[in-house]
C-alpha cells in the first residue's frame, strides 16, 4: 500500500482533475478529501464532503497534500484574483501557470520535508514582477528585542524559480533563476530550506 496515503486522513487538492464524463471534475483544487480503504485492498479512494468515493489514481500522488497545509493553498488560490492597477500602465494579473507552479511547488516543499517550525513562518504573495513569492521569515532576538525577519524568499514564475536567503549568520545563497518542473527543488536551495 501507499504510503503517501493514511486511510481516515483528510488531504487537500492541489489539481483540479477532469473525469471522463463532461461537465464533472474528479477532484477539485483547494477541496479536502478523506482518504478511504476500498474494497480491493491494494487500491484507495478519496471521499469528498457529500460520501462519493471517487479512485485514487497513481498521478494523483502529486495532486494532494496534508489537510494541515490548505491555508497556504488558499492563500496561493487567492492570487488569481491579485489585479494591479499602476498609472500609465495596463491592469495585469498573475498567469495561472504561475498560480499552478506555486501549488506544485507547495507540494513538493512537503513531500520534501520541509516543515514550518515555531521560529519560522512561510508568506505567500504577489510580486511586483506578477510572479509568486514564498517568503520564509525567522523569529530573530536581536540586542534583547525580538523581530521577525526575512530568512529565504523563492520566486515561482512560468518556467523558472529564482531564491536568495538572508541568514542572521551572514552566509547566503542566491540564484536569479533556474530552470525547474517544480516537482523538484534545486539542491543548494534544498540545503537552504533544510535549515529551516
């Protein structure tokens, strides 16, 4: 059995996925599912809020995280809806592709490990560049005075993920931009966030 997948765990949607009939999505993005025993034992179902068992395909395992991570997914989700208005310039939006990158690689933080500690927190948000940024910030005591500060920032664009970091210790790492499926983290970046 997989792994990936506890029966009685509750995950949430990082893709929407089509099914084979028209008009009707299999699972939708930002929805949370139940993980459930099917009658065959080698396969799993996910159970959404209305009890249809719907099959849990082997290219699902990178559509689905943790339920404990759905408030960075609606945080990501939310973006689509990020318009800015600047004089002189056309209102833009940020692609979906880059919408669609960033659950990706939300994804791929978790089924690396990468887990948020009680001194770091994780923003995510529209850049001045219509990319996505994932801000980790460190909870840093500075001359007896307690300050949250940016520890490593990552850029999600269309094809590329760019990152710097700014350690209390003075020993950083950057890349303007590196070419990725943002189903894998780039290992420098990897050893950054390890840090974490």
């Amino acid at each position: 059995m997989d792994k990936t997948f506890i029966p009685g765990e509750k995950y949430v949607c990082l893709h929407t996925v089509a099914s084979d009939f028209p008009n009707q999505n299999l699972f939708d993005c930002g929805s949370i599912y139940e993980c459930v025993q099917s009658e065959n034992a080698r396969c799993l179902c996910m159970k959404d809020n209305e009890n249809q068992l719907r099959v849990l395909f082997e290219r699902d395992k990178t559509n689905f995280i943790s339920e404990e991570y759905k408030s960075f997914v609606d945080d990501i989700l939310e973006l689509k809806y990020f318009k800015e208005e600047r004089p002189g310039f056309n209102s833009f939006k940020i692609p979906k592709q880059i919408i669609d990158n960033s659950l990706t690689f939300l994804g791929t933080l978790v089924r690396n490990s990468i887990k948020l500690t009680e001194n770091f927190s994780l923003e995510i948000k529209a850049s001045n560049f219509y990319t996505v940024l994932f801000d980790f910030y460190e909870s840093r005591v500075c001359n007896e005075e307690h300050r949250i500060e940016l520890a490593i920032s990552i850029e999600i664009g269309k094809s590329m993920l760019g990152w710097f970091t700014d350690w209390e210790h003075g020993i950083n790492t950057e890349s303007d931009g590196t070419k990725t499926d943002f189903l894998t983290i780039p290992e420098k970046l990897l050893e950054e966030l390890q840090q974490l």
